[in-house]
C-alpha cells in the first residue's frame, strides 16, 4: 500500500469519527488545525485507524506522535 492509499484510508477514518470533511490532511496537520480533534475524539480516531488497517499501535508510537505525518509513518511501518 502506498502513501497515498496510506492517507486517503486515515481521512475515511477521520471523516467518520468527526463526521465532517472540512480539512485536509497533510504531513504538517495537528489536532489544532481540525475541527473536532479534541482528546476524546483523538482516542476515537487512533481506534478507528487501527481498525480500517488492522494493526495496533504500540503505546511508545503513540507518545512520539505529533502530527498527521508521524501517524503515516508509523502506519507504514506496521504495514
């Protein structure tokens, strides 16, 4: 799977937590930059991912996430 499947599959998973699609996700993208991304959606959102790509993230990946690039790159890792 490609970045760009990576990436266009993490954004069904936000759509569907935030229930909205007024953002675009890019490398740089924060829970500050997205309507909704709040901790209790951010939980929601890392269950859904985990799910639509079937792996689990270790708690270490999870600390040392800081945006929406660190999240694809651990992805692809797990992949």
């Amino acid at each position: 799977m490609n970045k760009e499947e990576i990436v266009s599959k993490v954004k069904e998973a936000f759509v569907k937590v935030l229930e909205h699609d007024n953002f675009e996700l890019k490398d740089e993208t924060t829970a500050n930059d997205v309507d909704g991304w709040e901790s209790i959606t951010h939980m929601m959102l890392i269950t859904e991912v985990e799910k639509t790509f079937n792996i689990k993230f270790k708690l270490m990946d999870l600390m040392n996430m800081n945006n929406v690039g660190d999240l694809i790159k651990t992805i692809e890792s797990e992949l």
